[in-house]
C-alpha cells in the first residue's frame, strides 16, 4: 500500500494512501458467495441463487461494508507503519481522480519529551464508612419513607406545606386570575429558597405577602431580575412521622431476613462503594491538576481543543434547559468560554494515554468486571443492567475507557511523591 503523509501544521498531518482494489474485490466475492449458501428468494430454491441475481440484491451493500472496514483497516495498518500517534478522529475523503484511493486529515499526539511523574506531589485523600455514618444513612431511608401529619401549629422547618399563590409585579398579576397551587417541605429547596422561608410560621388558613428577588437566569421572563410580590397562603400544614427499624422497614429494603446486623452490613457495603469511586474521583482530580502544572507548556491539538470545547459547551447548555433556566439566544463562538478548559481536559485524556502506551498498560478484565458490578449494584435489576452493557459495544467501550483511565491515575499516583489527607465520609464524597 502506498502512503505519503505531509504536515499541515505542529500537530495537523495529511495522509494519502489507497487501498489494493484486488483485495477489495476478494473479500467482496467471498461475503457474495457466503450470502448465496444461506439466501431465500422467492423464485428460488436455496444455494441455488444465482451469483448475478445475488449481486443484484446484495452487492451495493456489501461492498459499502467490506470497503468501509478495509479503509478503517487500511487506515490504522499506514498509521501503525509510519509511527505516528493521533489525537482525535481523522477525517477520511476520497481522493480526486483516483479510484480507492483517499485522503486523511488529522491531528497526532504533542511530543511530551521524558514524562517522569516521580516529580509529580499528589495529595492522597483517604476515608472509611464509620457506624455513624451509617446511622445517618438509615435516617435518611426513615426520612424517605415518611408518613404526614396534618397539624394546627405554625409550619416549621422539615414540615410539609400545601399552598395557593399569587404574584404582582409591577402593574402584572400572574396569574392573571385565581391561584396556582403547589405543596413544598420548608428547608427541601424544592421551591424557591426565599419562598419556602416565607412560609416559616404560618398555620392552616394563614395568608402572607413576600417581597421576593429573583436572578437574572429565573425561567420566568416576567420574574427574572426583579423584585416580586409573591401571595402566599397555607391551605394544609403537615409534621413528618418517622417508621421505625423494626423487620419490616428494613425487609422493605431488600434484605428478607429482616434483620438489622445484615441491614447494617448492606449498608456499609454500599457506602463503601460510594466512598471508592468518590476518592478516585478527587484522586482523578488531583492527578489531573499536576499534570497540568508540569505540562501547560506544550502544545496542544487545536481542532480537538475545539471540539471538545464545543462538546463542554452544548452539555451546560442542555444541563441549563433541563434545569429550566433561561438560555435566550446561543452565539456561534459560545464554546470560546470553555476553551481553557478544554485544553486541560485533553492534556490530561493525552498525557493519560500516553503513559499507558509508554508503559504498557493493559486494560485489566478483572477490574472491567468489578467497576460493571459496582455499577449494577445501585439498580435494582443488577443483571439487567450487567446484560445490558455486554450487548452495547458503546456503552462497554465508555466503561473500558474509564476502568483504563482510573488503572492509569493509580500507577502515576503510586509513583508519584505523595501525601495522605484524612477526611470524613461526608468530606470525601463532597466533591
């Protein structure tokens, strides 16, 4: 196969290259004539098709597959040959004016020079779940399943409130008649804080103004950036009832026993597991913070910086609407504010892989299999959810691609000068 490759830039490269049409041809005939053996076409009895008629119905598809996966085989046997290492995905066109014969551009990997993460300082966060960490786990799951009381008292923090509203602002009444309804428990932020404040001391049947501000973002146009009278009035008061751990709240959790030691112990296991991905998470983040103190210097891939500029930016735009703030108008060079960021993001994704490549790490299976588990471990259908990434290949290749990453921090940091920080559960997993 000829290749020539020719520098666009730093880091930008051009390859020509083409592809054996014999080749192409061979595998082309030997998809044909599997598909014959085992074709059923009215008008035909089966292995009986023939090759004209086979290549009439299946040709054109077959051909589009095979081609793809030689150009994909084609591509990476040139890059292999010439030694180059990419960063991102190329692009891959046809050539002008000649058959099988194409154009790839892309962008390769920066030249990091000697990567000696022993002169990496890495801070070590280290935790453990404790029996009061527990005991606040299980009053979070009485909290969760609370029963209501209706009360004649003055609502207070953690009560339940069922309420009518109304706004003036301005000269405009929103509605423009009645009420809105809605229920809240004072201190959940499930309404607007200064809101769910206001409503602090009045009892069934009270009635309240409160002068409320709201941001700029609010996703109420006529609210957002001013000052609001909102009409408050409390039609039902309720006080939360905690059930107690008796066997039946905890069967009620899945442990069929009922008892409370393998209650406790189920527990702890989970939290355990919230813990371990909590202090890689920050483990991550430390790691990545010194990587690019001691690497801001070289060069990074520019289209790649873009793109995944680009893709930071569409993700807090989505996150933004799904949150019901404003968005208004998108400008074209939106992504430009997370250019920075971006660049970090891939000097740590390149310098990651170029670790493991220089060191020769292995994807370890075992670990594939325990971070799937821990996953599946917080669905109630465990193995739907295991069955589920097995038959995805993109899903796989995403945990893959993480498991890799988090094999890669623990080598660098093991390596690396460190020290150990404590924290409490609740420190830990705050990120």
């Amino acid at each position: 196969m000829q290749v020539s490759v020719e520098s666009l830039g730093n880091l930008e490269r051009r390859m020509t290259f083409s592809l054996p049409a014999d080749r192409l041809e061979a595998v082309v005939g030997g998809r044909l004539r599997e598909i014959s053996r085992g074709a059923k076409i009215k008008g035909f009895r089966p292995g009986k098709i023939p090759a004209k008629v086979i290549e009439q119905r299946f040709g054109a598809q077959v051909r589009a597959e095979v081609l793809d996966g030689l150009l994909r085989e084609g591509f990476t046997n040139a890059v292999r040959e010439q030694s180059l290492q990419i960063a991102g995905n190329p692009q891959i066109v046809p050539a002008t004016g000649e058959e099988l014969a194409y154009v790839a551009t892309f962008e390769v990997v920066p030249d990091f020079g000697d990567i000696d993460v022993a002169k990496l300082n890495v801070v070590r966060h280290t935790a453990e779940v404790s029996d009061v960490d527990i005991d606040a786990m299980i009053e979070n799951l009485r909290l969760q399943r609370r029963s209501w009381n209706a009360v004649e008292r003055e609502a207070a923090v953690g009560d339940a409130v069922e309420i009518e509203t109304w706004s003036q602002v301005g000269d405009e009444r929103l509605p423009a008649e009645g009420v809105e309804r809605g229920a809240t428990i004072i201190g959940s932020a499930a309404m607007f804080p200064a809101i769910e404040s206001a409503l602090v001391g009045l009892k069934t049947g009270e009635e309240k103004v409160a002068e409320v501000e709201f941001p700029s973002d609010w996703r109420v146009p006529q609210f957002a950036g001013r000052t609001v009278q909102v009409h408050l009035k409390a039609t039902k008061v309720s006080e939360p009832v905690l059930p107690d751990v008796d066997a039946a709240f905890i069967k009620s959790f899945g442990v069929r026993s009922g008892d409370a030691e393998q209650f406790r112990a189920d527990i702890r296991s989970n939290l355990e597991r919230e813990l371990k991905g909590a202090l890689m998470t920050r483990l991550r983040r430390e790691v990545g913070e010194q990587l690019i103190a001691a690497y801001t210097h070289v060069e990074m891939p520019p289209k790649l910086v873009e793109g995944e500029a680009r893709d930071m930016a569409r993700q807090t735009i989505e996150t933004a609407r799904r949150q019901g703030r404003a968005i208004g108008e998108i400008p074209a060079d939106a992504h430009m504010g997370f250019m920075d960021a971006a660049r970090k993001r891939v000097l740590v994704g390149l310098l990651v892989g170029e670790i493991a490549r220089r060191n020769e790490l292995r994807l370890e299976s075992k670990r594939v299999t325990e971070t799937l588990q821990l996953i599946a471990s917080t669905y109630e259908e465990p193995q739907q959810v295991i069955e589920l990434y097995r038959n995805d290949a993109q899903l796989m290749s995403g945990l893959q691609a993480r498991v890799m990453e988090e094999q890669v921090i623990d080598w660098i940091a093991e390596r690396a000068q460190h020290n150990e920080q404590p924290l409490s559960f609740n420190e830990a997993i705050r990120q």
